[in-house]
C-alpha cells in the first residue's frame, strides 16, 4: 500500500485525520487508567497509593517504548517524504527487532530492581507487597507494550493514528471485562487481586501488539520475506538510537521526576501520595485532546520535512498552538470546576479527595505549559534535533526539582501546598525557555 502523503492537501485536515483519532484513542486509554485505579481504590487506599507508586517504574517500560517508537516514526516520516523507500523498509523492520532486544533487557533489569526501587520511596509491608504484586507481571510483558509502539510508529509516520486509536478503544472496553474478572476471580478463574489487574494489562497489549503487527504485514510496511530488514543492523539501530534515546531519556525522566516528588509526598503521609497519583490522572484526562497534536507534528513535520516543504513544517506547528491552546483552556475551566468530583471518581477517602482537590485546582493554572512544551519538543524531534527534548526533560524533572523540594520540604518544611506551587513554577519556567529555542529554530524555516 502507498504510504500516505503528507506533503500536499490541507493542513487543517491532515491535522484533524492525526489527532482526532488519537486523541480519542487517548481519551479511552486513559479511562482504561481510570478503571484500573478505581478497581484498586475497591481494594485499600493502599492499594491505591501502590499503583500511584508503581507509575514511575511502569513509565521506564512507556519511556523506552515510546522512545523507540517516536524516534523511528521520524526518521520513517522524513524517509518517506524523500520518497526514499530503501530506507523506510529497512528503518520499519530494523525498529522491531531492536524493540524486541530493548524488552528482554527492560524485563531483567526490572523484575531485579523494582522492589528495591520501592523501599527507597518508603514502602514496606502490605504496602510493598501491594505495589510488587502489580509491577512484576507488568514487566514481564514488556514485550507486549514495545510491540505495540513500535508497530504504531510505522503506521503513524505513514499518516494512520485511526488503526491504534481502535486497538485504544477496544483495549478499554476489554478492560472493563478482565479487571473485575481476574480481580476477583470467577469462570474457573482464582481471584488474583491487584495482580489481577496487571495480568489484565498485559494480555491486553498482547492483543493489540499482535493486531497491529499484522496490519503492518497486510499493508506491506512490513514485508516478512525481506528478513534481512529484520536481521540486526547496527548501522540503522545507531540511526534509531540517536533519535530514539534522547526521547526516550526525556519520557524516563518523567518517571524520575515521579521518583522524586513521591520521594518527597512521603514526608506527608500516604494519602498525600495517593492523591498525587490521582491528580495525575485527571491532568492526562484535560491533557487528552492536545496529545494527538503531537502525533500529527511526528508525522506532518516529518514528511514535509524530508520533502523540503518547509513553509508546510512553520504552518503545521503555528496551527498546532492554536488549537492546543484553544483546547486547553477550555479543559482546564472543566477540570477547575469539576475537580472534588473528578477526584471522587477513584476514591472515597475523604483525605485524599481533599488533597486531590486542591492539586487539581493549582495545577490547572499551568496546563497551557504542558501543550506549548508537547508542540515544541515534538516540532524539534520532528526535524530530527531530539537533544533539546532530553536537556528540557532532566532539568524540568529532576534538576531544578531536587533543589526546590529540598529546599521547600527539608529546609523549610513547608505545608503540602507549598510543594505543588513549587511544581507548578518549575513547569512554567521551563516552558518558557522551551518557547524562546524552539521558535528561534521555527525561524530559520520561514
């Protein structure tokens, strides 16, 4: 099948026909988190602080996924908008093979130091147990999340966001079956508690791994005759690797950044991580619709890119601001005035509901920061200049945060607000520094 042109035609559709479908699929990937958390909120509030505990580690399996998939989704855009399809099959099978590599090293790693990971963030008995009981099967299906990335990467450099935004939706329904299914058992099935929950996680992605592994056979992106595209080739897995570790590093650093805020919420008690794990939640729900912005730069600036259309690439990321900032604010005046129910929705703990509350209804002040960062990070990695993004992630998630939080926390011992103020300025900071390059590099295009 002909890959998708993204170098002529409207931008406003070629927008619409990449972020709409992801998005959506996003929206629905993201009740699948909603789902799981309720179900573990029906276990303990421990339970519950045990998935928010588990999100930095699960997000080392997202990083290194993603990292591979944006980084050869890129780097297939441009090959295929310079019409040179040599190299897109080769970068399209070369992918595959490093991801299946990145997961069997990713599962020993993990199942070896997860535990010890938790007891440094403060968890011990029922707690650890909780949190150890979910991460294990998790990263014993890393395999799974990886191949579903990947396969999507190929798919979303040839224009396709509809085909994983259906393996999205269907994940979520799936998922309202297997939760309570393998949660509490029945049909011959032992019940399994939280790590029910998990096991339900990974069968999902296998599903969907598989499926879209075999559109991109049935559609020729993938040819399993040409096994040579296959076979490891360290001259292409370099290529991929100098794209895909520096975002894969700025989405690992997401999970650091989580290590050291919890490390932090732990001086305020477990609810107080609980709601953070909440907050978070709620903050992808607003954060949903400017998601598939980001996908439709990978693509659109990838393919225009490679073509040297590069009046397409400054028109794509100025259209992309505007509706990201249109849809943000308006998520974020719904997520302001809805934040106590939105919290009630995965607890009943009159503690963290108050807590969630109060982080939701700072932070929504600050999601225009999020969207203009999403943009212009994924403007730079599209034109293949991925570094910024890595330099971005480590000082916005771990630098400037381990001497603010040691400041406000062990020096000043500030009250729990004080350290969701302190994330909020942080984040504002950043982004405005992000802005200012970013656009610098725009320019050059015009």
């Amino acid at each position: 099948m002909a890959a998708a042109s993204l170098t002529t035609g409207p931008l406003p559709k070629h927008i619409r026909n990449i972020a709409l479908p992801m998005s959506i699929g996003f929206l629905f990937n993201t009740l699948y988190n909603v789902v799981d958390s309720y179900f573990a909120g029906q276990i303990s509030t421990s339970a519950l602080a045990a998935m928010a505990l588990c999100f930095p580690v699960f997000f080392i399996i997202l990083a290194a996924s993603q990292g591979l998939a944006r980084g050869a989704s890129v780097l297939i855009a441009n090959a295929i908008g310079a019409q040179d399809h040599d190299k897109e099959a080769a970068l399209s099978g070369q992918v595959l093979s490093i991801g299946a590599c990145s997961a069997i090293f990713i599962t020993g790693v993990g199942l070896l130091s997860a535990p010890t990971l938790f007891k440094i963030l403060g968890a011990s008995g029922d707690y650890l147990d909780l949190a150890t009981s979910y991460i294990r099967p998790i990263f014993m299906g890393t395999i799974f999340f990886i191949l579903s990335s990947t396969s999507n990467s190929i798919l979303l450099a040839h224009g396709d966001s509809k085909t994983f935004g259906k393996v999205l939706v269907v994940g979520f329904f799936l998922n309202l079956i297997l939760d309570p299914w393998f949660l509490y058992g029945g049909l011959g099935l032992p019940a399994m508690g939280i790590a029910g929950i998990a096991w339900a996680t990974v069968l999902i992605q296998a599903l969907g791994g598989f499926y879209l592994f075999a559109v991109l056979v049935r559609r020729g992106h993938v040819t399993l005759s040409c096994c040579h595209h296959l076979k490891p080739s360290w001259k292409i897995y370099t290529e991929i690797l100098q794209q895909a570790v520096p975002t894969g590093f700025n989405m690992a650093s997401i999970a650091v950044g989580f290590f050291v805020i919890t490390y932090y919420l732990k001086f305020y008690g477990e609810s107080a991580v609980a709601a953070f794990g909440v907050g978070t939640r709620i903050e992808q729900m607003a954060l949903l619709p400017t998601i598939g912005l980001g996908a439709a730069i990978v693509s659109i600036v990838g393919q225009n890119n490679g073509a040297g259309e590069y009046a397409r690439v400054v028109q794509c990321v100025n259209l992309c601001i505007k509706y990201g900032v249109y849809l943000i604010v308006i998520a974020s005046i719904f997520m302001y005035l809805l934040a106590a129910p939105l919290v009630r929705l995965f607890t009943d703990d009159p503690e963290v509901i108050d807590l969630g509350t109060t982080y939701i209804r700072i932070m929504v002040f600050i999601q225009w920061a999020y969207v203009m960062s999403f943009i212009h990070i994924g403007f730079l990695q599209a034109v293949k200049k991925p570094m910024y993004g890595f330099f971005e992630a480590v000082t916005r998630k771990i630098i400037l945060p381990l001497g603010v939080f040691y400041i406000v926390v062990d020096r000043l011992q500030s009250e729990l607000n004080q350290l969701w103020f302190s994330i909020a300025a942080i984040n504002v900071a950043v982004t405005m520094v992000t802005i200012i390059y970013a656009q610098s590099k725009l320019r050059k295009f015009y």
